[in-house]
C-alpha cells in the first residue's frame, strides 16, 4: 500500500484499464499449475525452478526483449480453451480488487497459433472469461486482437485476415486491432496496408510506440496507421509539435510506469512524463500493461504515480475522466462510469 494520504481515495476510484497483455498477467504460481496439467516441460535453467525463482528472475529485466524471452516461454502451458479462461479470470478478479470497472485486454494470437494452438481455442477461452466477468463482476470489457511486430508482416496480414473472415470484428467478439512485441527496428509503417483494412472496415485502432523506440515511431502510428490511441507513448515529450497534433486529435497514451522503470526505459516513475502530460493536455490513463512479470497491477501503478508526482485530487479526476472519454465502450457505459468517479471524488 502506498503511503500517500490519498490512498484510500486511489483504492476507492473506479478505473478503466486499456494497456494490459492478458497473457502478461501470467502469474508464476499459474504458470507452474499450467504446466503441470497439461505437461509442459520448462525450461532447464535456475529460474524455472520454482515460482520463487522465477519471481526473483524477473528482477532481472535489461530490456524490453530481456521480458519477452520469458513472456513468450511463458505462454507455452495454455493450451486448452479452459487454460485461456482461467487465465483471464484471474486477472479479472484481481482487477475487480483494484477497482477496475472496464478493461480492456489485448492478446497476442500469433504466440499461440505458431505453437499449434488454434485462434478459435485462444479466442473461445478468452471469451468466456470476459463473459464471466460483465456477469460475475461487473467490469465491462473489449478484446484486442495484437499484432506481433517480431514475427514477418506477412504473418500479421494473415492473423488480421483470419480474425476478419471469422467475423470477429463484425460481430463484437473483437473491438480493436494493436500492434505490440519487439519495437525498436520495427517501425509502425510496416503495418500500413493492414492497418489501413481495418480503417476501412471500422475498427479501432492501437500501437505501441514510444517505449524504446523514438518519438519518430509515435509520428508514424499516429500519421501511417491513423490510429487513435497509443500504447506507452513516452517518448511523446521529445516533439513539442507532436504534442501539439497529440492533444488536438484527442489522441489517448496509455501510459504504464512501473513496467517502463522495469524494463529501464525509465531510470525512476518520476522519469515518465505523467506531470508532462497533465501540463500540456495530453489525454493518458494509467495501466499496469504486464502485471505478473513487472510487479504491480493497476492500483500499484497509480500509487506509484501518486508518490512519484504527488497529484491533487482534481489532477486525478482529469486522469480518470479522461480515461473514460478514451474508452472503446458506449457512450452511456461512459455516462455510467464517470457517475461513479463523480460519486468518489465530488462533484
């Protein structure tokens, strides 16, 4: 818990999540449970030698690609559409913990079709826990369908492709398209003819940029795949015109502070650019983006914040009211959570 006078407020407030990689919640006691169901062999070294060990493990990250090594082995033990479900579930109640009314999950369907685990099982199990959540919980919630940028594009074109004559877009199952995985040397560009079928064919539109890579990769996002919304986006604060374009197109970041000191694309919370944004009018929301691996969910991410930066209440009521005006959800689901965030802080 943190030590702010204002925790119990954090604690209380109704949260939107949009930057989580579901399969980053991949706890180490999940991951050990998995792998013994299904008879998943791990891997032979020290830190897969008990959860412990690989909690101590991820201590360890240099680099976004030092994360993804584990992140990718991780994901070996799901292979069942119930091994999917139970995954997101537990993310679920743990966000439900957090104060998390919407969130909004994004999976890597890739990382599991090139192991032989077919998209339908992936997307079923996945389903089925969001389900379970609007029922049992009450959080809304959207799945995103997240291109691998490490793998050939033409891969991606394929995965975009088989999720579209699927109709899952068409039919709600899938509410958004987002680009993640290994950023530097994979500029958003490469991506323009995929992302420019999903413009035509109305779907909302992600990438991450800005984490590692340069504030050139933000521009493209935002110019070459027309998206409206980025994923990290710290690098934003290198363009005061970028800025500018940022704020004017109401362009959201989804900012996640504790993996970005993590995977030391930030030496420290107070690194990332939250008093930035909040000066210049950059919409953002706070999010915990791989919370098994970085330590923290969501509420830990914004009692770093309110530590690092010391915020005011109306400082927060901007971040919450923008993060629900930055939502993929309907506009009375919106009217509905900004009510509870009112309801929390005054009116």
């Amino acid at each position: 818990m943190c030590r702010s006078p204002l925790h119990p407020l954090l604690a209380a407030l109704p949260k939107c999540e949009h930057h989580l990689h579901i399969e980053g919640s991949l706890s180490p006691t999940l991951l050990f449970t998995l792998a013994a169901k299904n008879s998943i062999p791990l891997p032979s070294t020290p830190a897969y030698a008990s959860p412990a060990d690989l909690v101590a493990a991820y201590d360890g990250f240099t680099s976004l690609d030092s994360f993804l090594s584990y992140y990718y082995a991780g994901m070996s033990v799901l292979i069942h559409a119930s091994d999917f479900e139970r995954l997101a579930f537990e993310y679920f109640k743990k966000a439900h913990s957090d104060g998390v009314v919407h969130a909004e999950i994004s999976f890597d369907p890739q990382a599991h079709t090139t192991r032989g685990v077919p998209y339908s099982t992936v997307v079923s199990g996945f389903t089925a826990a969001c389900r379970r959540a609007e029922r049992e919980l009450g959080i809304s919630t959207v799945l995103i369908l997240c291109l691998l940028r490490h793998l050939p594009v033409a891969d991606s074109e394929r995965m975009f492709s088989e999720a579209l004559s699927n109709n899952d877009f068409a039919n709600g199952t899938l509410s958004g398209l987002g680009l993640d995985s290994t950023e530097i040397d994979h500029p958003p560009e490469l991506y323009k003819e995929v992302y420019a079928s999903a413009k035509r064919a109305g779907i909302r539109r992600t990438a991450h940029a800005g984490e590692e890579g340069p504030v050139e990769y933000i521009a493209s996002a935002v110019h070459n795949l027309d998206v409206s919304r980025i994923d990290h986006g710290i690098r934003l604060v290198d363009s005061d015109s970028l800025v500018d374009e940022v704020v004017e197109k109401k362009i959201l970041m989804t900012l996640c502070p504790l993996s970005n000191v993590r995977l030391k694309c930030a030496r420290d919370i107070r690194e990332v650019p939250v008093r930035q944004f909040l000066d210049k009018g950059v919409r953002f929301s706070i999010n915990s983006d791989d919370p098994a691996y970085f330590g923290g969910y969501v509420l830990d991410n914004y009692c770093a914040v309110q530590e690092a930066f010391s915020l005011s209440v109306e400082e927060w009521r901007t971040i919450a009211s923008a993060s629900v005006e930055g939502s993929w959800c309907g506009e009375e689901r919106k009217h509905e959570i900004q009510g509870k965030i009112d309801a929390v802080l005054g009116t």
